[in-house]
C-alpha cells in the first residue's frame, strides 16, 4: 500500500487530491499521512511525500520512495522532483495538476497557486484555462486581488478546517474538495464544504480576539499567544493585513515549542534559519516561511530577532 504523506497546508492538501486521484483511477491503494512541520520520516518503501522539505528516508537505499517538493533544500537520496531544479518556482499543487490532473479541476489547484503566493509564478495559460471556465474567481492575474477575491477565500477555509482539527482537518479538507463539483459549490457551502465554511467564520474569530497585542517595532512586528487551535497562519495573513509595510512574526505557543510564521519580507527563508539555527529549525519561501524554537530558547529567539532588527 502507498504511504501518501502531505503538507497539512492549502499547497499539499490540493496536491494530495491530484496525487490521491491518479492513485484511485489506477487502483492503487493508500493511505493519508498528513503533516503538520516540514520534516517526515518515510519508513519501508512505497512513500509518496508532497511539499514537505525535510523528507528523510529510514532506508536510504530503498528506491520506491518519492518526493514532490518546491523549496530550496538539499536533494534527499530518494527519488526527487522538484521545479526549482530547472528554474521554476511554482508551487507542488502545479506540478502535480499538471502530471495528474485535469482542466476541469484547475479552481482546485489555483486555490493552492494563490494560498502560497504563486499567482505570477506559473504559466500564463494556466490562468487562462481557469478564467476560461471559472472568470468570476479571476478577475485578473494578479497575487493581492486574488488573495482577497474568491479563491483566497476558498484558501482559508482550507487552512481553517486545518487550524480547528490538524491532521483531521486536512484529510477532511481533502475529501470535500474530491466531492466539491465547482467552486460557486464550494463557495456557498454545499455538501462538505459547509461545514468548512462554519469553521472558517469560528476561526475568524479567535484571529480576531488574538490580535491588537502586537508588538511594533521599526522594522517588524510580533506577536505571540497561545490558542487550543492552530492559529499562526491564519493571524499571521491577517496580521499582514494590518501592517503591510513591515516584516510579520507570528509565535503560537504549543507545550514545548514556540511555532513561528514570517511574512511580509525577503529572504525569509534565509532568515528564520538562521534566527532558529541551534535553538529549533525553520524554512520555506523567501516571502513566507515557518518554523520553530524550543519554548525555553524564546530569550534568545527574542534576542537574535532585536540584533537582526538593529543591523548587528
């Protein structure tokens, strides 16, 4: 049976739907493996793993293992594909809609295209073949107006479910976008997705209740709080809203570990690795990327981030 391991995100829900779906139309088994950090160990052999950066085989010598990635890391010794290599950026919900998918599924992977900021990066005819079918979901090609139009709603009530139920919530995710038909379905809540469209307006508001305790300084701005729920992405795009001019950090506390977001920058990725390096780990976009830090290292986290905000 294949082992289907996914980001617990927008960008590997929607990839595992294109991935999940070859797999039944060739009648293969599997199983759902979502994840919520970027790293995953794949035991045995027969692994598929989807947007996660940090894939780490047990066996290093099996070769029935796959990556689909779009970050820049270090080449695992499994079989690995990942656009970059040839000098494209687009997310892994394109690469994999454009092996296994079809044209009249292409809302489900803009949702993912615009979740991670990817509007401008894939191809041209991509948006054409959406506005083609779907124009009231494109009123143009451009990352801001999509974010804030249909499709960015779409993302987050796939990044809600995933806030309120984790792991659950990403497999549920999955399911109502197999059973959702279009995206004004989607939209008004039909079948699945109204109970995702419930979840979202939950979420809004605990966002909602979290915010306003920033901290501002001159070059970003922080927030830390602690939530039942899987909150940081969700402020972390509201908080991008409130100060769009500064570099965002947001820090979810969970038991052991500070969970960070940085948006609003460049060179994120570049950054939070170094910011967390010793201390815990980090990753992703240079436009957005995550990580974490042991909860007892948040004095020195704090710190590195005031030296770094101070040119030291």
């Amino acid at each position: 049976m294949i082992k289907l391991h996914f980001h617990a995100d927008c960008d590997g829900i929607v990839s595992a739907f294109f991935v999940s779906g070859e797999l039944d139309r060739l009648e293969i088994p599997y199983s759902l493996y979502p994840s919520l950090g970027s790293t995953v160990e794949l035991s045995g052999k027969g692994n598929i793993s989807l947007d996660i950066s940090n894939t780490i085989p047990v066996n290093p010598k099996s070769k029935w293992n796959l990556s689909i990635d779009h970050h820049i890391s270090d080449r695992s010794p499994i079989l690995y594909s990942n656009p970059r290599n040839s000098g494209f950026e687009w997310p892994v919900c394109f690469t994999t809609y454009a092996l296994f998918g079809d044209t009249s599924e292409s809302w489900k992977a803009a949702i993912a295209v615009v979740a991670d900021w990817c509007a401008e990066k894939v191809p041209p005819s991509f948006w054409d073949t959406v506005k083609s079918r779907w124009p009231d979901i494109v009123p143009e090609v451009n990352q801001k107006t999509l974010v804030e139009h249909q499709l960015g709603e779409m993302a987050i009530m796939i990044d809600s479910t995933v806030s309120l139920d984790r792991a659950k919530g990403a497999i549920y995710a999955l399911s109502a976008l197999k059973a959702a038909k279009s995206p004004k379905e989607f939209l008004e809540g039909k079948g699945k997705a109204g109970k995702m469209k419930k979840i979202k307006d939950q979420m809004l508001k605990e966002v909602d209740f979290v915010l306003g305790n920033e901290r501002v300084s001159d070059k970003f701005i922080l927030l830390r709080f602690e939530s039942p729920h899987r909150l940081k992405s969700l402020v972390a795009a509201k908080s991008k809203d409130r100060h769009p001019n500064k570099m965002i950090v947001i820090a979810q506390d969970e038991k052991d570990k500070v969970r960070l977001s940085f948006r609003n920058g460049d060179n994120l990725d570049k950054l939070i690795k170094e910011l967390t390096k010793g201390i815990g780990d980090g990753g992703g976009h240079p436009k957005a990327s995550g990580g974490w830090i042991a909860i007892n290292k948040w004095d020195e986290f704090n710190e590195r981030l005031e030296k770094w905000a101070d040119g030291l």
